[in-house]
C-alpha cells in the first residue's frame, strides 16, 4: 500500500519509498494565465518558529 507524503521535499526518496506523487503544474499554470485574483491563504501560525 502506498503512502501519502506530509513533509518529504526528496523527489528520489518519494519513488524508492513508495509515496504517492501528486503533479500540481497543471493546477498552477492555469492559475497563472487564468486573468483572475486568487487569495492564497496560509495557516496562521505557519513558518513563525
């Protein structure tokens, strides 16, 4: 069974170990060239340590 990556940033460490990989770069790029604002939120406590 596979496992769901939280945390590994090492592509090569995603595929030996069996994680699943989940490609966003169509979701951006549709983003990008959309003409539209999007609010990007984050958790409040998040990168404050």
């Amino acid at each position: 069974m596979k496992k769901i990556a939280i945390g590994i940033q090492d592509f090569k460490k995603l595929i030996t170990d069996n994680y699943y990989y989940i490609d966003k770069t169509k979701i951006i790029y549709n983003l990008l060239i959309s003409n539209n604002y999007y609010f990007l939120s984050r958790p409040r406590r998040f990168g404050k340590s």
